[in-house]
C-alpha cells in the first residue's frame, strides 16, 4: 500500500449513486439517484452574507453526515469557498445529501498501443462519480512494465498511478493507492483513494478498476 488509508469502501460508480459510501465500485455499478443538479442562484454577496450563509452550510453538512455517518463528508474552510460556491441553504442541502449518496464506477476503455518486452506503458481510464442524476468524471492514470512470460505477454510491475478530476466542476485529491497483479501477467487490480470536492462539500471515497494486457501487449 502506497500512502493510502484505508477508507470505507463505497461503490463507485469517480456511474455514482450507491446510497452508502464504503464499497469498492466495480464496472458494473450503475444505481442512479435520480435528483436534479442543483443550479444555485446568484446571490448578492457581503463577507457578512458570506460568513451567515457559511454557518448554516456547517449545521447542513453535520446533519447530512449524521444522517449519512458512513459517507464521511465534511465542509471545507470558508477562506477556500468562490463565490460560485454559495447558494441557498435549501439548495446547498439537497447538494449535500446528493454527494454523500454518490458513488464510483469505471468506465470502459479501448486497448492502448502494442508495448514490446520489457517497456513500460501508460494508460488512462476513466472513473464516473453519480450523484443526483450528474456526473464527474476522475482520469486515473497508470504506468506499467511489462515483459513475456509463460508465453504470453503480462505486468510485472506498476511504476505509478496518478489520478484527477477530468471536470472543472470539482476536484479528485488522490490520497494513495493499491495494486494486485492476477491472472499470470494479464490483470493489474488497483484500488484508488482519494477525496472529491464540490462547491465546498468534500467527501473521501474508494474505488477499484483493473488494467488488462492482452497476450501481445495492448493495455486496456
């Protein structure tokens, strides 16, 4: 394990819609909470309007995580808040309860390059966050050696993972992450942590994909 703590397992689905959070997210998952995307109004905004408006989002989110005690969100500090962020307290709330139902699923992908023995190869997928009938989308990055073996071409080794929010809505703050190589060279499994971030509202999850290399070397 590289730098990642172990979070409570939430299906992801970076199709999101579980309405716990704490499970690794297979490809399959795609429960849909349908809710529509909060479009926040424009609001004349004082440091006073913001610091009032502030203090009720502290008291919303505490609600939603007691409500929700195994999604783990928390609110951001007020000096990291645009203004884009404030929104009415009704809005805010059903922004809330959204993101802590979310939930994680990968995206299918087309096979890289053929990689010769012994190089190293790159490869992006894409994970989903769902929430209230919206999307997000986190690009994970992975670098790979691969060699031939058992007469076929396999992984060997991970050489880094890299993941972030492919949406300028939010952000992906990767915390760590995980990998297991299965099936004689031919699936590399990774589990991913990290914390998404919206409109102030964060929320740490986990989330599981897997890497495959074909027998003459494309990665997918």
């Amino acid at each position: 394990m590289k730098n990642l703590r172990k979070l409570v397992l939430v299906p992801l689905a970076f199709s999101l819609v579980l309405p716990t959070t704490g499970v690794f997210a297979t490809e399959s998952n795609d429960v849909h909470v349908k809710v529509a995307e909060v479009e926040a109004p424009k609001l004349e905004l004082t440091q006073e309007k913001k610091e009032d408006l502030y203090n009720q989002y502290v008291k919303i989110v505490a609600d939603v995580a007691a409500q929700y005690p195994e999604s783990g969100i928390f609110i951001e500090p007020l000096d990291t808040f645009k203004d884009e962020y404030f929104m009415s307290p009704e809005d805010y709330r059903a922004f809330a309860v959204n993101l802590a139902t979310s939930s994680i699923v990968v995206a299918p992908e087309t096979p890289s390059d053929v990689i010769t023995p012994l190089s190293t190869g790159i490869k992006t997928k894409y994970a989903t966050i769902t929430f209230g009938g919206n999307s997000r989308s986190i690009a994970v990055t992975g670098t790979f050696t691969i060699d031939h073996f058992l007469g076929r071409m396999g992984f060997t080794a991970i050489k880094s993972l890299t993941s972030k929010s492919a949406d300028s809505r939010g952000t992906w703050r990767q915390s760590g992450y995980n990998e297991k190589i299965y099936d004689a060279g031919e699936t590399m499994n990774v589990s991913v942590g990290g914390t998404y971030t919206e409109n102030g509202v964060s929320k740490p999850d986990n989330f599981e994909l897997n890497f495959y290399c074909s027998g003459n070397g494309e990665i997918s």
